[in-house]
C-alpha cells in the first residue's frame, strides 16, 4: 500500500496490532508452545465455527516444513465485500482486533470464546500470513507481512469451482523463536474437536521430518468419546447419551458408569472445556443426584430416610457435557468457568428427563449403580475413619503406630518448607535420612510394591501398610475427604531406582494420588526426583566425580576426562548419603519433574489404560517412562557441576 494513500484507520489498526505485538502474553497467554498452540487454534476455531454453522464438513491441518501452518475448511469462504467501515471483510478481519463476532451471524461461535482473540492477533504475530478464498465460483488472495502489515489489496485470481477459506501462515521467530509444535497436542485438540462435533471431518498433516497424517472422523461423536477416555476399563453398561434443548441451550450428554473409582466430568461450551466447571456442571449433578434418589426409594433399595449423597453416586461415572449456546460468559481465575446462570437450569431439565428415562428402561443397570453407591457410601465412611484415626495418632505423644519407626520427620512445622521424600526400599531410605537437610526434609522409606490403586477396594488400599503410613504422614487425609490446607508437605517427591522397577512403584504411587489425594497433582505438589544414571571419575580419584542423567551426558562428560571411570548406577542403594544429597536432594542443584495434569481427559483415559486389566499396555508405559527425556518441559532446575 503507497504511502499516500494511509488514512487514519490505517494507522488506527496498526496501533491495534502494535500493541499485541509489545504485549503478546496478553492476548495468547504465552509466547512459549502454548502460545504458539494458541495461534493455530484461534484459525481452527474459526473453521469450526463455520462447521458450528453447517457450513463446511471436512477441515485440514497442516503443519508444514520451515514452521508454517495452514487451515483449510470446506466452507462458504470468508465474505469478499466491502464492509460498511468501507475495507473488504477479509482485510477486516485481518487487521481489526476482535472484528470476528461483527460481521457474523453464527449465533454459536467457538471463536468469539474464550480463545476468542480474533484472526488479528494471530497475522500480528506472524512473519507472514495469507488467506485464500474460493466464494462463488471465484478465487481470491489477501497477504499480510511482518505483524500485520498489508502486502497488497484483496486480488481475485480467477475462477474455481472449490468452496472454501485457507490461511496460511508463520508465526514470528522474533516473539516464538525457533519452537515447533508438538504433533501430539495438536491431534489431541482436533480429535478432541471432532468427538464435539459429530461427523465433523479433520485431517491432520504433519509435513516435517519423516511425515505423519491421521483423519479424525466421528459418527457418533460424544458417544465414541465416551468410550475412548474409558478405554480399558470395565464397564457397567454401554455409553448412553441423550440432548434436549432448553430456550436458547442446546445440551448434549454422553455417560458410562465403569468399575474406576473415580468420576469425570468433562464440560464443553461451544468446543471450549470448562475446566473449571461452572453452571451447567452444577445443573448435571444436582439432576443427576435427585433423579437417582428419587429412583431408589421408589424402589425401595435405599430403606433409610437419608439421601445417598452425590458423590458417591457418582463413583465410577464418566460424563462428557457439550453445550450449545449464544453469549457465552467465562469466569473464574483461567476464565475456563461458565458464568451463565441460565444454563444450570437448562442441563437439569434436559438431564431429569432423559435420566429418568434411563433408569426406568434399564432396572437391572439402576439396581448396579445404586449398589455401588452404597458401597462408596461406606468408602467414604471409611475415609473419614482415616482422618479420626490420624488426628488420635497427631495429638498422642508420638508413642503411636508402626509409623513412627518409619518416618523420619523434619524440624521444619511449615507446610510450604517441608518436602517429604517417598524412598524406595530401607537401604536408600537410610542414606537419604543421613544425607537430608534435616529441617525441611523428611523421609518416608516404603518397603516392597504397593497395590494397584486403580484395581483394589478401598477398604483394602487404606488398610495397606504403605499407603497407610503415606496417608498418616502426609496428614490431609483420602478422597473424599480430603484437605490441601491440613497438608503437612507442600513438596511430596517421589525417590526410586532408575529400572524398571522403580518405575512401576512411581506408577502406583501416582495411581494413589491421582485416587485418593488428586488436588496434589493437580495443585503441583508431587514431583519426581532424578537420581543421576552415571557416575564418572578420574581414576585417581582425585578430582571431584561429575554426575550425568543420560547416556549423551556421559559420553560427552568422559572425553574429558584422561582416564575415567564411569559407574552406571543400577540402585539408589548404590550411592552414599553425600552423593545422594548432592546429586538429587539438594534444593540448589538437584533436578525435579513437577508432575502435573493439564489434560484431565487425557490424564483419565491414561491412568486407565495403564492401571487397567492390560499388563501389556502397562508395562510398555513403564519401560518408556523409564527414560524421562530431557525435552520434558517440567525440569524446574537443572545444574550439574
Ligand atoms: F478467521 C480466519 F480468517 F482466520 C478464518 C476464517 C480461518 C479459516 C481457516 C476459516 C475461516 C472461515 C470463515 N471459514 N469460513 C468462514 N465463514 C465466514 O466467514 C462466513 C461465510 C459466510 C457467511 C454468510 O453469512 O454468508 C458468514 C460467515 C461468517
């Protein structure tokens, strides 16, 4: 564009984008892989929003070689006239910040969301960027550089007989430097999308390296999701699924009731997962609870005058909910919670009634699921024996239980200061006590392999010797009566050997939070500590060993050495006390993964599969954690002499 022909909303809209380009955080949340996950999500969005409007059924997604990416949909391509503001649509959209809900008439719109930063901000951040439109037999071709800048006027190229709108573009090296996409997080995403969107065709081309392509396609849509989070498990009864609409709230909900003790419940609102729950989730619960109440004294199961609580009505269930509805409003510390009072009504009309329904045509499922709700009842009876049991053995003189014998306390009393190290087997356990920092660090040695949490009946988890001196020690009890604020440790670290072995005891330990004290996990409490593989020394001895975590580690720190020895450590029995702190306790050069879940669904379908009834599955999930690469974006501090 010449210079004479800027007008004031020219420079208007490059002030806009200015400011997204000093602030990106503001807009994308981050200029890490998130961020970057972001861009291409926020042009998804908008292709899935012409599939919200049945608009367009197939969508690609690529990610090319050199850090482009494109998406293309099917669709009626981005409008081509002049917007009353006098500029084309598509350079509208391009260049204003939020000009995406104005020119719509799509009343459910995932874009206008809570992603919903617009198509600008996404050209702001990009090297380069172009939209392709194929519209009413004719073809057109808009491009954009360096944040945002317009290279040239709307051209038409042509005639076509292809409906539809491609972007293409590459998000800066100046904000994203050289950060590739993780192919796994995008997949996740688009299948994730499609399970939403039922008959909704995604294709998926991964055009670097050595290539990869997958089609995400779903009949059955919810249903099928259902099913693939409960992948492995053992189920009560088929997934049922129903929807209703309530005034302007289209509801739509898949269940399946499992032999897991947990409950999910997976809330979407136009595509977008409300993590943090809000009305809608509310609305299922409550139905949820008084239908099945109400069926159960019909029937004369439940004999007591007391309700079966919720909680334990729902053990076992698995719920996705997918919401349809105009004016979305997000709350919440993420904005991922549905601030829409309406909706809380509306899912329990839609689910009332069709629960009812199912419950009624199904007698024999109804009998099960109110007996298993009567023996959660009793877990959680037993649960809060837990906790009367402990706070007995906290008041006493310490004179109490096989607990004492075990635990070697820190002097510490400040939840935020202490760490509790979790040690595999009594030899290591007896190293890490000599070696540890003796005011914030105690140590708990477990002897031999605790049970499978995912497989086991409460009763007989909470009776485990082991789990029993975790829960005692770490002091907030067992879902569902547990309590981040009477947590005695803020840092739980799990310490066991680099095989195979070690590995499977890091797996039950995490399938016992992930049950039984799971606002660990998700609050970032419980981490993993990374004992070195490989000692290398002069052999001499003289000079201080140097530790290394991988087998590259190791060879590039032996070419430096004349003479070295190098010893692979099989065992943490096989360091001393010193070693052990210096390499792996030692808050100022130790190395920790934070375990953490940000997928819930992937998280559950995970745990699973892995503590499911498949021996297989499990242990080539050990076998391929027992490698925990460096790539891992979790290391909180790294340094090695
Ligand atoms: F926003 C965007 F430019 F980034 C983008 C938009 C990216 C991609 C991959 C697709 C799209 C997009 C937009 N696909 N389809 C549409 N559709 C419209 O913008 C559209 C078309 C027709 C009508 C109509 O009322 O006739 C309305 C709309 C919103």
């Amino acid at each position: 564009m010449a210079i004479a022909s800027y007008t004031e909303e020219d420079i208007r809209v490059l002030e806009g984008l200015e400011a997204v380009r000093k602030r990106p955080g503001m807009y994308i949340g981050s200029t890490g892989i998130r961020g970057l996950h972001h861009l291409l999500q926020e042009i998804v969005d908008n292709a899935i929003d012409e599939a919200l409007a049945g608009a367009c059924t197939e969508i690609t997604v690529r990610l090319e070689k050199e850090r482009v990416l494109s998406v293309r949909d099917n669709g009626r391509g981005i409008p081509v006239g002049v917007h009353e503001t006098g500029i084309p649509t598509p350079q509208l959209v391009f260049t204003r910040l939020h000009a995406g809900g104005k020119f719509s008439t799509a009343s459910y719109k995932v874009s206008g969301g809570l992603h919903g930063v617009g198509a600008a901000v996404v050209n702001a951040l990009s090297q380069w960027l172009e939209v392709e439109i194929c519209r009413d037999g004719r073809r057109y071709r808009q491009r954009f550089r360096e944040g945002g800048g317009i290279d040239g006027p709307l051209e038409e190229l042509g005639r076509t007989r292809k409906r539809g709108s491609t972007v293409r573009f590459l998000p800066d090296r100046e904000i994203f430097g050289d950060l590739e996409l993780s192919y796994r997080m995008v997949a996740d995403r688009l299948r994730e999308l499609c399970f939403l969107n039922a008959g909704l065709t995604i294709h998926l081309e991964d055009l670097r390296g050595e290539g990869r392509k997958e089609t995400f396609r779903f009949q059955e849509g919810l249903t099928e999701f259902v099913a693939y989070l409960n992948t492995g498990k053992r189920t009560v009864h088929p997934v049922h699924s129903f929807s209703g609409k309530s005034g302007t709230i289209f509801v739509e909900v898949a269940f399946q009731y499992s032999d897991a003790y947990s409950e999910s419940l997976l809330s979407f609102v136009n595509c977008i997962n409300t993590v943090e729950g809000g009305y809608h989730e509310t609305g299922f619960r409550s139905a949820l609870t008084r239908v099945m109440n109400e069926y159960a004294r019909k029937l004369g199961v439940w004999r007591k005058k007391e309700n079966l609580a919720g909680e334990d009505l729902r053990e076992g269930l698995l719920a996705i909910l997918s919401l349809r509805m105009p004016e979305t409003e997000f709350e919440g510390q993420t904005k991922m919670k549905l601030g829409n009072t309406e909706a809380r009504a509306a899912v329990e009309a839609v689910t009332s009634a069709h629960m009812t329904a199912f419950l009624e045509e199904n007698p024999d499922v109804a009998r099960k699921l109110l007996a298993r709700a009567t023996s959660a009842r009793q877990a959680r009876e037993a649960a809060r024996k837990v906790r009367e049991a402990s706070r007995k053995s906290k008041s006493g003189t310490g004179a109490n239980t096989s607990l004492n014998g075990k635990l070697t306390r820190c002097s510490s009393r400040k939840p935020v200061d202490c760490e509790l190290f979790i040690v595999e087997g009594d030899s290591a356990g007896g190293n890490a006590k000599q070696g540890r920092d003796r005011r914030t660090q105690a140590i708990l040695p477990l002897r031999g392999k605790p049970p499978n949490a995912q497989r086991t009946a409460v009763k007989k988890l909470l009776s485990n010797k082991e789990f029993s001196a975790v829960i005692q020690t770490i002091g907030g009890g067992v879902h569902p009566d547990f309590s981040l604020r009477r947590c005695r440790y803020h840092k739980i670290i799990l310490l066991a050997d680099a095989d195979e072995d070690g590995a499977h005891i890091r797996c039950l330990l995490l399938t016992f939070f992930y049950r039984f004290m799971r606002p660990l996990l998700l609050g970032g409490y419980i981490y993993i500590a990374r004992p070195p593989l490989y000692k290398i020394a002069s052999r001499k001895g003289r000079s201080k060993p140097t530790y290394a975590w991988t087998r590259q580690e190791m060879e590039a720190i032996a070419r430096r050495y004349r003479n070295p020895t190098i010893q692979r450590y099989k065992g943490l029995g096989e360091m001393n006390s010193t070693q052990l702190w210096e390499t792996t306790m030692n808050p100022e050069t130790r190395s920790l993964l934070q375990v953490t879940i940000n997928d819930t669904a992937a998280a559950e379908r995970q745990v699973s599969i892995l503590m499911g009834d498949e021996p297989a599955a499990r242990r080539q999930f050990i076998v391929e954690t027992i490698d925990f690469g460096l790539e891992d974006d979790e290391i909180l501090s790294l340094s090695r002499s």
